[in-house]
C-alpha cells in the first residue's frame, strides 16, 4: 500500500531475516520508517529527577518519574534535544514522542488547565488529555523541524487520550 508508515509489528517474534523477506515481498526494502511507542521515559531522563523533579508529573501531591510535566517550560526542549541527537544519529524519519504506558499523567495546575473537564475519556470517566499531548507534540516539533525539517514525531492515540482534542486546532507539520 502506498502508505507514510507501514511496519509489519511482529512483538519480537520473527527472526531479523524473516522480517528483512517479508519487507521485500511487500516492496518495502529500505524502509526507514521509524517508530510509534512510548517514549517520555527516554526522552528526559529520570536521572535528571534529583535535580529537577519539577519536570516529571504530580501525581496524588507528589512528583514521580512516572511522565512528564509537558507544561513546565524546560521538558519541550530537553525532549526535542533528546529526539534531535536521535534523529542526528538515525536514518528514520519518525521518532516517538508520547507519554509512557499506564496512565498517571501529570495533576499540577497547568497541565490540568489543558483539559476540558466535560470531555470524558469513554475508558476511565475521566476528563480527556488529548489536548495536553497534542499541545506538547506540537512544542517538541516546533522545536525539532528547525534543525531536522525532514523528520515526523509520533505519538499514540488511545487510553487517557483517545480522543479528539478539543483545544488545540491544529498539527505542527
């Protein structure tokens, strides 16, 4: 198909031949097409954590490694310096940039203000993060596009943010 992404998802199972055939019957030797996976975790590291925990969520009054504060002023730039030295050393032209599998994303104030309250996750009854993602995707890209205009972030669309977002109108190209 003729598709910006297409990557046969095997978990691991087949062997790195069994893969390289099945992309060349598909026509798709060469593909340098990138990845679609959790990634905060990787983007700021968690050793960072001890001298600026400010940038990892609130959850429940305190701050844990388990996301990001997206709206803290420093996580946009350290995420995208993370992805450029990424895409400086890679072929690949997307590169994730979501939040980390398992919910508890940040509760601070600001983060939260990216939310519309009556906008229900259909999963959880909770209020919809989309916004908070996208707005966050669109700062890192913004960022990324100046020394890398070639190149795609991606994030995934489902749990706490699966819907569509309600704030922010448009996607940084």
């Amino acid at each position: 198909p003729d598709a910006a992404y297409r990557r046969f998802w095997y978990g691991g199972k087949l062997t790195r031949g069994e893969v390289l055939l099945w992309n060349q019957r598909n026509r798709n030797a060469g593909y340098r097409g990138g990845s679609f996976r959790h990634a905060w975790s990787q983007l700021v590291s968690r050793d960072l954590f001890d001298k600026h925990p400010e940038y990892f969520s609130l959850n429940n009054g305190q701050r844990t490694t388990r996301q990001l504060c997206t709206t803290h002023p420093a996580v946009a730039r350290v995420a995208a310096e993370t992805l450029m030295a990424d895409m400086d050393r890679s072929q690949s032209w997307i590169f994730p940039s979501g939040p980390n599998d398992g919910g508890g994303l940040c509760q601070c104030d600001s983060c939260r203000d990216l939310d519309t309250p009556d906008y229900l996750e259909p999963s959880s009854g909770q209020p919809n993060c989309s916004d908070r993602i996208l707005d966050f995707a669109n700062r890192v890209a913004g960022l990324t596009c100046r020394k890398h205009p070639d190149r795609l972030i991606s994030f995934l669309v489902y749990s706490e943010y699966s819907r569509v977002p309600r704030q922010v109108e448009h996607v940084h190209p």
